[in-house]
C-alpha cells in the first residue's frame, strides 16, 4: 500500500482518534473518502458497508471515513480515489460520463423505478462484464457495489404539475437525462446543488426540484413547497463504491472477497432500506410533519408516456457514447434490460430477499 501510507503520515492524528480500542493493533485502516454527510439512508449505507466489512473479516481493517468532503469534492472522487487520496469512496458516474460510461446506464430510465431492481441489474452487469473490469482497472480502480437515489420524483412550490402542459415555463432544478428531458418538454432548467434547492424554492429562484421521496423529508423541502408528482420513471443509480486498485491489490485475499462480498449485499440491505424510507416519508408528508402537509400526486399516465418517449434519445446517445469507448453498447443495453426483466421477475415471483426472512 505505498500510495496509502503517504496519505497515513499526513492525518496520521485522525486515524488514529478514529480507531476503536476494540480494534486490533494489527488491523489495516482504509481511508474512506465521502461527499455526503452521513446522515440520513445513504449515510447508513456507507457505515452498514463498512461494519459489514469489519464483520466479515474479523476486525482484520478498519474505516477512517472523511464526511462532508474534507478529502475532496463529489466531481472530484474519481480522480481522488485513483490517485490514492483515499482508499475507497463513492463515485457519482453523472460527473465524470466519459471515464464512467458503462457505468452511467445506471442512470438511464431503463433501470425503471424499483430501488432494488435497479441495483441488482447493475451490479451484475457490473461485476460480470470484462471489458468493464479492464476500463476500471486502467483508470487504477476496483468497483465494489452500488447505491440508488431511488425513484426520481418532482416536488414543487405553487401550482402543481401533473401534466407535460404544467411543466412548461416552470423554473425546474433537474439533472441527467431527466433534466434535460424537462428542459425539452418546456422547463427552464436552473443549475444548481439539490441541496441548494431549499433556499430557492423558499425564495421562488425555483418552482420545482427533481428530487426523491425519502429526501424531500429528510431535508425538509416539504415545509417550502405544496406538492410532490410521482413519476416513478427511472433513477440515478450510478453512485458506487470504489477502491483504489493498488491499496485493493495489497490486501490479503480474504480481505479482498470480503469487500467484494459486501457490495454484492449492497442492492438487499440498501434496497430494503430505500422501499423503507420512502413509503414512510410520503405517508408522513401526506399527513403533516409539525403541521405542514403536502399533496402526494400522480402524472397523468398519458402525458407519462409522453414523457419518457421524449428521453428515449438520451439512451441512444448512451449506446453511441459506449461504442466510442471501446464497449458495445448495443449489447450491454440489451443486456441490462434483460436484467431488470430478471430481477422484476424475481421479485414478482418470490418477493423482496428481506420478505422472507
């Protein structure tokens, strides 16, 4: 691990404040590089992973996550974890599409709406992909597993919009494909954090924000808008987890596979948790968090249609993109679709894993 020791004598006092007594003196420490937070379910995913990992493997490594972006920024992770900044992260495939091509099919709506689906489709087509694997490998990282927005839905201040007509003039924070198609359909796209969108919709800067149920609860956009239109039309599903190929070379086989493991685990444990979070926050915001209620509404199914026809484009340009890289594109979309014929036939069939338990 030469890269992550030069990291290691320069936060050496975080590292070792972060490290539990009930660690052992032998435990290798991985540097987790984060954008987010940590609060709220995707917080609780990344801290799930690594317990996860300590679990497996004995307390044989330990995690020094670095929230809020004190390492660096979300454009920058991938770049960051390459260059051996940290040890693992998340990586958002929107920001840098051209290096993370195969990978952002995950943010196409031809993942559809289910949280789990989506997860389990890319993370086979992930794991089980060589050329993808190769592509990784020269940019000098390791992917691990995967995470989802969940369902992309659209919140807003004043009139509601429920149809393409409704959409038009309406000042909307969107981003990717689903943006661009807004942008299309009338909207003025306005540019900007989501988690900027709070302030601008207070302020009327925005009418509405593309945006997920659990998130319009947990950062409290209900108390500045009146209504959230369920659109359940795809999702951004290209945030995973990577490593640093070098410092995931280094470690001991049985290290290796348990972090391979757990990102299989992700889709389970995080799509339980997504189908969670989200039936909970609509059912709150629908009846009042400290008074304040918004209306949960439905786009008009024809009007629906219409809109996803208008983004079928964007998959096109995925396939054109893929196949300037070197991939074949063609093949992998038909392949990922098939795959989210698969798990909605598993789950159709033999209902969420955790439903058994």
């Amino acid at each position: 691990m030469k890269k992550s020791m030069i990291k290691y004598a320069g936060i050496a006092a975080l590292t070792l404040a972060a490290v539990s007594s009930t660690v052992p003196a032998s435990a290798t420490t991985l540097i987790s590089g984060q954008s987010t937070s940590g609060r709220g379910p995707f917080g609780a995913g990344i801290e799930w992973f690594n317990d996860e990992v300590k679990k497996r493997t004995d307390n044989a490594v330990d995690f020094d996550i670095q929230w809020g972006g004190a390492l660096f920024k979300a454009p920058a992770a991938r770049q960051s974890i390459a260059d051996g900044i940290a040890d693992l992260g998340i990586v958002i495939g929107a920001y840098t599409p051209r290096e993370m091509v195969a990978y952002s099919i995950s943010d196409l709506p031809v993942m559809g709406a289910d949280p789990w689906v989506s997860m389990k489709a890319t993370q086979e087509f992930m794991t089980t992909e060589p050329s993808i694997k190769q592509q990784l490998a020269e940019q000098n990282l390791v992917y691990l597993g995967t995470y989802t927005t969940s369902a992309i839905q659209l919140i807003c201040k004043g009139d509601p919009v429920t149809t393409i007509e409704d959409i038009k003039g309406k000042k909307i924070r969107g981003i990717g494909v689903y943006g661009k198609t807004f942008k299309e359909l009338g909207a003025n796209l306005v540019s900007m954090s989501y988690y900027q969108s709070y302030q601008a919709l207070d302020t009327g800067l925005l009418d509405c924000t593309q945006g997920y149920s659990y998130a319009t609860k947990s950062l409290k956009h209900y108390e500045v808008t009146d209504s959230i239109t369920l659109l359940n039309w795809g999702q951004l599903g290209a945030l995973g987890m990577f490593m640093n190929k070098d410092t995931f070379d280094s470690l001991p086989e049985n290290v290796q596979k348990a972090l391979l493991d757990v990102g299989n685990d992700v889709p389970d444990y995080y799509g339980q948790r997504m189908n969670h979070e989200n039936d909970t926050a609509l059912k709150d915001m629908k009846e009042g968090i400290n008074g304040k209620s918004i209306d949960v509404l439905s786009f008009d199914p024809e009007d629906l249609k219409k809109v996803k026809k208008a983004g079928e484009k964007y998959i096109s340009d995925w396939v054109k993109n893929a196949n300037e890289a070197g991939l074949e594109g063609e093949r992998m979309l038909e392949r990922v679709k098939s795959l989210v014929v698969k798990y909605e036939k598993q789950r159709d069939e033999e209902g969420y894993p955790w439903a058994k338990k």
